[in-house]
C-alpha cells in the first residue's frame, strides 16, 4: 500500500502501519505499547492526563500516551510478554520508536521521562502576556490593531511602564507555576519582591537576543532605551531635576556599559532562546536562603529548581539535539552571577539619586527596585483576567 493512502495512527497521528494490538497504528507506537505491556511499565502524568499526544511530541508524556492506546482500543492481552527476552526482533530488524526523526532517542534518565511540562506552561502564558501587554502599554489615542512604531522614551515613562508590569508578570507567575499560588501569601511576596527586578533586567536581554542588536534596551511595551544618546533617557520634559541629562549621563552612563557587558552582550553571543529565558527566569524567581523564607518555601524551592534544570536538559537532549547538554547548560548557567552585578549597579544607581535627590525617581519604582513595594501596587492573591487559568497541558 502507498504510505499516501495508509490510515493515520489512531494514538499519535502519523501514518499508520495496520492494525496492530486492536487499533490502527504506526510501527513506533505499536513498539511503545508493546514494550509498556511485556515489561510491566507504570507511568505517571506530571499535568493531570491532559498532555496532547500527536507525532512530533508522542515522546513528551509516555503516561498520556499510553493511556491513548488503552483507549483507542489496544488490547493488553494481545501482547506477547516474553518475545523481547527471547528473541532479537526488537534490536535488530523491528523499527525502534525514540530513532524517529520526530522523537529523539530514548535514555534511561530521570530528566528525559519528566518532560517540558513547566517550560511548556511559562511559553504558552509569556505568548498571552505579551498580547495582553498591547493593550495595557497602548498610547493614548493609538488603535490596538494597527503595529505600534517603537520610540526611545525617558525615564518617567520607563519607570510607569515597568510598574503596569507589575501586576501583569504576577499573574504569569502564579498560572505558571501551580505550586507558587500554594505558598503562604507573605512567602509570595517575598519571592516576587527579589524577583520582579532581575525579570525586568533579564527580559531585557531576552529581546536583545530577539532583535540582535544591542545599542537600544528593548522594554516590554515594545519602546527602547537608546543606549548610543542615553541623554535622551534622562531628559525631563517638565524641567524639575536638579541634574542636566548631560551631568546624569556622566555619573549613570557606565551603567550602560556595566549592563551591556554583564547582561545583553553574553546572551547576544550565547543566542538564548525562549525556553532558556525561562529557566533563568525560574532560577532567579525560586531563589533560597532569603532572610523571612520559611523551611516550607526553601524546600519547594530546591525541588522546582531542579525540576525546571532536568526540563531544560530534557529539551537540550530531546528537542535541540545538543552534542554536549551539560556544557550549554553551564554556560547558560554563568549568566546568573552576571545578572546579580547588574541589579546592583540598578539599586545603586537609583539609591543614590534618591538619597542624594540628584536625579529623583517616582517612590513607587523607588520601592520596587529596593524590594520593598508596597502590597498595594500587586496582587498575588487573586489571578487577574489578563491570563486565564486553564487545565495544564503539555503543548509543544
């Protein structure tokens, strides 16, 4: 028969191979089937069964797939439990699933059967956040559907601009991460508080990545910071600073050198992608050993940090193929203590002119930088409708 006028796979979709257990089926879920039967396998879904199973990621959750074989109408009692022991079909001549092209090849680890199920939930908020940010960063008068012209701003729209954020990426964070809204309500603050500002800094390298350029400071509203004039940063147009954007320039200038070399130029020559971008999102966000966390919030801390480190060397190994996962992810890796620098240079900046009042900045971002804004600015009670909370899935 034409591979063109097979019947489909009734579990993932693919071009199917006949009849096989009952169902119709292609030969690498036949084979998974029939292994999960002779040797007795258990598998456990990490999103409450509700993962997509389809070809290009039949792999991602072995627990789903299964089950979708139960269902399609394989029969256990037709697998003959003894032939891999007795025979070499499955090693020499039978189609192994996980050499397909569009599933990688199976190993035996902790990481590759865990999936991408938190990375797969931050990518598929991050998309509707960025929709959402259309609305709540629209300029007066401006339509939502015409395509906004990027502008260099100042620094009061920059600072206004990250504190609409505020809200926003909470709610990104509480739907993202299940076991985040579980937390005591002071332990969320605290988590959030010493997040939001690495965030801002790391996104901030995450669209410079996105653009390749690294002479503007691309910000969530789609407007920019013009590193190569940042005279045009400091300009007030009310005219109430003590400082000349000129005298400003010359005692926060470095700081753009400071970021650039700590944040948006290694990211540039690393290339880090979306699901790299939320792994250090994760690490900075489930931090431990933070004055006021409780042992409770430390532990869950240490082990959502680790799950989002097997996630990302799952798709390291499965999904981009990495000849050497370990060291990308070490590289990935360094680009922490880097971010830690350029916060501090951030909360110096504007600690100085703030105690100095050189160059004031609104109290509220003021607060923010410091990790000490108020309970009124945020909410991680309740998620706001920006983004939906929906049944976990595994999409890819």
């Amino acid at each position: 028969m034409a591979p063109s006028t097979k019947k489909p796979c009734s579990v993932c979709g693919e071009s199917g191979d006949g009849a096989h257990f009952g169902a119709e089926a292609c030969r690498a879920c036949a084979a998974f089937f029939r292994r999960s039967v002779a040797m007795n396998k258990t598998y456990s879904c990490r999103s409450n069964g509700n993962c997509v199973v389809q070809a290009n990621v039949r792999c991602m959750c072995r627990a789903c797939r299964f089950a979708k074989c139960l269902a399609v109408g394989m029969r256990k009692a037709s697998v003959q439990r003894h032939r891999d022991q007795l025979g070499k079909r499955d090693s020499e001549n039978e189609f192994h699933p996980y050499k397909s092209d569009s599933c990688p090849a199976d190993v035996s680890m902790e990481s590759e059967d865990y999936g991408m199920r938190i990375l797969n939930k931050l990518n598929e908020n991050y998309i509707q956040m960025d929709n959402v940010r259309k609305v709540i960063h629209n300029r007066d008068g401006e339509s939502v559907f015409c395509v906004r012209q990027p502008r260099a701003i100042a620094y009061k729209e920059a600072n206004a601009m990250h504190l609409k954020e505020l809200n926003l990426v909470a709610d990104w964070v509480i739907n993202s991460y299940p076991a985040f809204d579980k937390l005591p309500s002071d332990q969320k603050k605290l988590l959030y508080r010493n997040f939001f500002l690495p965030f801002m800094i790391l996104e901030s390298g995450y669209y410079c990545c996105i653009n390749d350029r690294t002479d503007i400071i691309v910000l969530p509203s789609g407007d920019y910071i013009d590193c190569a004039r940042p005279e045009t940063f400091y300009h007030d147009l009310e005219g109430k600073q003590l400082m000349s954007p000129q005298d400003a320039v010359r005692m926060f200038g470095p700081s753009f050198d400071i970021y650039r070399r700590n944040i948006l130029d290694p990211m540039r020559r690393e290339k880090v992608d979306n699901f790299e971008f939320f792994t250090l999102c994760s690490l900075v966000l489930w931090d431990h050993g933070l004055d006021g966390q409780s042992d409770d919030c430390v532990e869950l801390a240490r082990d959502t940090r680790e799950s989002v480190l097997r996630e990302i060397l799952y798709y390291y190994r499965r999904v981009r193929r990495l000849p050497d996962p370990s060291m990308r992810l070490a590289n990935l890796l360094v680009l922490l203590p880097a971010l830690q620098r350029s916060v501090r240079r951030f909360q110096e900046d504007v600690e100085i002119s703030h105690v100095f009042n050189v160059y004031s900045v609104e109290e509220g971002f003021y607060e923010l930088v410091n990790g000490r804004l108020a309970d009124s600015y945020f909410s991680l009670e309740v998620p706001s409708p920006s983004i939906k909370k929906e049944d976990p899935e595994c999409v890819w």
